[in-house]
C-alpha cells in the first residue's frame, strides 16, 4: 500500500515548539484568572461547562467538521477526547475555585509525569513519578496548614488529583486524534460531545448566562483563551511530537500558571510551595533526560 500523504504544513507547524507552548500557557492561566473572577456568579462547575460550549461554537464555526469524512473509529476517539477533556475543565475550575493557581497547576501535573513514565523506558521515568510526588505531598501539606478551611482544601485537593487523571488521558487521547489526522477538527467534534455530556448538570444556567451579555462575554474571552488558543496549539504540537515529549514539554506550564497568579490574582507563593514546584519541575526533567 503506498503512503498516505502528510497532513499539509501550516504556519503554526513553522514555529519552534518550546514557543508555542509559551503562548499556550500564558492564553490558558489568563483566561483561567478571568474565570475567577466569574466563579462568585455561576459557580466554578458552571463556568468551566460554560468554557467548553462556548469554545465549541466557535470552533464549529471555524473548521465546519461536518465537511470531512469520519470514520466510526475517529468519530469515537474525538468524541471520548471531548468528554474528557470537558471533565478536565470543570474539576480544575473546582480546583482552582479552593487552591492557589500554581498550586493546583503543579499537583495537576502528577498527569502529564504519569503518561511521560508510563511511556518512556528508562530509570529516570520511573523514578520522576516517586520525585513528582513527593512535590505534591509537600504542596498538599502546606497547602492544609495554609489557613484555608480544611473542607475547602480537601475539596480542592480531591478536585485536581481528578484533573490530573482527566490531563494523563487527555494527552493520551489526544495524541490519537492529531495521529488520525482530524486535529483540530476532531477538537472541535470532541468538545460539542463534551458540552453535550454535561449538559443536563449545568443547562439550568443558561437564562442567566444568556440575558446578561457582559457576563456572556467574559465567558466567551474565558472560552477564546483557554480552551481555543491553547488547544488549537495542543493539536499543532501533538502531530510532531510523541506523547512523551508532548508530557516533558508541558514543564512549562506550571511556572507560568504561578506567574499568572502573581500578577493576577495576587497568590504570591511562600517558599516551601516554591519547593514542591521545584520537585514537579525536576521530575519533568528526569522524564526529558530519559
């Protein structure tokens, strides 16, 4: 059988990955700080549901889907991906709702290192999976004696650990719809299955969210650069790289998100919550050099 042709370059796939995740992140935590600022209206859940609809119109819109040919298995893939990926967004509002930015970033990593060493071969990778905890634990300790009520830290705690296992199958589910070729249309099939998922939680909002336009149009920039921008870029990056590398690339996310969250919210972290972000970011390390 001859081999299949490769997909057609874009302008995106001629810049350097390193710098499209940079953009990626600072798009995503800027939007998730937007979505805060929202979660004393609808509720974390809400606003994270609310992401994933609006984004999916907009990219409906965009790629009109529809055009291309689906096979039942690529029509599956995207539609598992959406529903994960919409599962992502809500717990990790929840999260972010209880935590400080970075903090939930970093333990929200455990994910991203988990597909890294399940995947590699070497040492290294097993052995970043014992490193990434420890950072977590060290986050989680001081983020239970912090002063914020324990059932709120519980709450969050539980809520990022969900969405570290929502990213892990996210990257995994991912990389198979860019390897299908759908990318980002497969993206946007996927999030409509997602915002479809979780409608019947979340569709008791839509009177209000629909009458206010100011409230619809801070949802929708919280929609544009968190979920459109970043994942668009996702699927650019996940035709070129594997799912390894993918993982060890997201390193730099979490020192963006703490960036985010200084300037932004003001969550200024303390310096044992700088050395369990230190752990995280060795961890990615250790899975690179493997």
């Amino acid at each position: 059988m001859p081999t299949p042709a490769p997909p057609p370059r874009g302008p995106l796939d001629r810049v350097p990955a390193p710098v499209l995740f940079v953009v990626s992140g600072l798009t995503l935590y800027a939007g998730a700080a937007v979505a805060v600022g929202l979660f004393g209206r609808l509720g974390a859940p809400a606003v994270g549901w609310w992401r994933i609809v609006l984004a999916a119109v907009v990219l409906v819109a965009w790629r009109r889907p529809w055009r291309r040919r689906w096979s039942r298995r690529d029509l599956v893939a995207a539609v598992l991906f959406g529903v994960v990926l919409a599962a992502m967004n809500v717990v990790f509002y929840v999260a972010v709702d209880h935590l400080p930015l970075g903090v939930a970033v970093a333990i929200e990593f455990l994910g991203p290192v988990a597909v890294a060493a399940i995947t590699g071969r070497g040492w290294q990778e097993r052995a970043a999976i014992a490193v990434a905890a420890g950072g977590v634990l060290l986050l989680a300790g001081v983020t239970l004696g912090s002063g914020i009520p324990r059932e709120d830290a519980v709450v969050g705690l539980g809520a990022v650990l969900a969405a570290a296992a929502c990213w892990a199958g996210y990257i995994v589910l991912g990389k198979r719809v860019a390897g299908a070729g759908a990318g980002i249309d497969g993206l946007a099939v996927g999030m409509v299955a997602g915002a479809l998922a979780f409608a019947p939680f979340f569709v008791s909002s839509a009177p209000e969210v629909l009458t206010d336009v100011p409230l619809l149009l801070f949802l929708l920039v919280v929609a544009v650069c968190s979920s459109v921008v970043p994942y668009v870029l996702d699927q650019v990056v996940l035709r070129r790289v594997g799912t390894a590398t993918f993982s060890v690339m997201l390193a730099l996310l979490p020192a963006t998100a703490v960036l985010v969250g200084a300037v932004v919210l003001r969550q200024i972290p303390t310096w044992p919550e700088l050395v369990g972000l230190a752990l995280v970011s060795g961890a990615i390390v250790m899975t690179a050099r493997g």
